[in-house]
C-alpha cells in the first residue's frame, strides 16, 4: 500500500475513533473530511464547539452547519452566529439553551418571544435583562429566573460544602 493512502487511512480511522469517543473530532479532521457536509454536520452534531475549528468560510456561513452545532453537545456561543442568525429562531433557541445570556445578541422579535426567553432564563437567570420589556415585567420569566439563580446558588453551595475543585474558568483573572 503506498504511504499516502496508508497515512489517509491511518487519519480517518483516528477521526471515526474521535467521533466514536465526543473528542473534537474536526480539530483532527483532515482539510478534505472539512469539506465534506455530511462529516461536518455528524461531528457538530456531536460537538457544537467544533465550529471553532472549521476553516472554511463557506461552511460557517450555511445554515444546516449552523443548526448542526446548536444541536450538539457542547453549542459554543459565538457573537458573530448570533448576529448573523440572531433572527432565526431555531439556530438562537439551541444557542440560549446552553447560553443563556446569548440572548443579548438575538433579535428584538426573538426577544420578545416567551418559549426562547424562558429557555434562556432556565440556563442563565441573568438572561432576564435582556429580555423584551415586557417580558421582562412577566411574573413567569421572574419566577424562572429567580429559580435557576437559586439552583446556581444550591450548586455553589454544595461545591463548597463538598470542598469540590472550583471550575477552571472560575480561576481566570477579573473574575
């Protein structure tokens, strides 16, 4: 077998491995497997946050890759998805389902829209604040929030009573 397509076979079976596994499986990717919709929409599927590793602006820009990713695992919010897609409704309610306070960016129309604000405030109750005005006032949306900021807060505590490592992130400076 001659060594190029040893060393092909080789990458793919390491990737399919990757995939099996919920590693970042397009960071291994090979440039031509990145062309490849259908291997693109399996590994975002997989992980959203493989988005990050995707060079081919083409395939950022399409909205299945986009929807791909927000159905993921792990959905990396990315401010300039949600001022691209702000408008669309599936791509910015499978955002705020992981990103609550992605809501920022969405549209006014989405901001105004209870199914995708109360998605939000379940993740982050912060999120409330940029909620439509009048949603902002719904005793629901308030209900929501004040309940995912007390579930944030019981998971505080018990990591503290638990002397659970903190997340890393919680490390990093100006935090």
């Amino acid at each position: 077998m001659p060594e190029f397509l040893r060393l092909r076979f080789f990458w793919l079976c390491e990737t399919v491995r990757a995939y099996r596994e919920g590693r970042q499986t397009l960071r291994i990717a090979s440039k031509e497997d990145k062309r490849v919709k259908a291997f693109v929409l399996a590994a975002l599927r997989r992980n959203g946050n493989g988005l990050c590793d995707l060079d081919n602006d083409a395939m950022r820009a399409d909205r299945d890759v986009i929807v791909a990713a927000t159905q993921g695992r792990y959905v990396l919010h990315r401010r300039d998805i949600m001022t691209r897609f702000g408008d669309d409704r599936e791509i910015v309610l499978g955002i705020v389902r992981w990103h609550g306070r992605a809501l920022e960016f969405a549209s006014k129309r989405l901001r105004d829209d209870r199914e995708v604000v109360i998605a939000a405030v379940r993740q982050n109750g912060y999120a409330h604040m940029h909620a439509s005005p009048q949603l902002f006032r719904d005793p629901e949306v308030v209900a929501e929030a004040v309940e995912s900021e007390e579930k944030r807060q019981r998971r505080y505590e018990e990591r503290e009573r638990l002397q659970l490592p903190k997340p890393p992130w919680l490390g990093l400076p100006g935090r």
